[in-house]
C-alpha cells in the first residue's frame, strides 16, 4: 500500500485566519483554532500528518459553520 502524501499544514492554517478563526492553542498535543460566534472548535493533531482524508473531515467541519463548500475551501487553499 502507498501511504498518501502529507498535505502542507501551513496552508490549511493560513486558511483558517483568512476565514476568521483564532489560534488558541496552549501547548499540548492539539492546535485549537475558534471562530468567534461559533460554539465548536477545529482541533488538529500536532504530531499526526495532515493526510488527505483528515484535510476533508476539517474542511467538512469549517464548511459546516462557515457555508462555504468544501470545493471552495480546497481551491482557497491552493491560492498564493
């Protein structure tokens, strides 16, 4: 079996500032990233890959409280 790439993590970061969520993260073994006005939180593994299939379950969640489509979100990644 061929493990799937890893996914650049700074990218999908830097999505979540330009949509408006805040890194709260105080050491530990998850990065937590809040929007203001929404109850649930992004939690991302520190130490895991950022795998293709962990990348969808996050931008589902962030397309959940955002209403931006999941396409949408990929595509903003990829932008410079």
């Amino acid at each position: 079996m061929v493990k799937p790439a890893a996914i650049d993590k700074k990218k999908l970061f830097t999505l979540l500032e330009k949509l408006g969520y805040i890194n709260r993260t105080r050491g530990g073994t998850y990065m937590v990233f809040e929007r203001p006005g929404n109850v649930k939180k992004i939690m991302i593994r520190q130490l895991s890959e950022l795998t293709p299939a962990l990348l969808n379950d996050i931008l589902v969640k962030v397309s959940d409280q955002t209403e931006i489509s999941v396409e949408n979100l990929k595509s903003m990644m990829n932008e410079p």
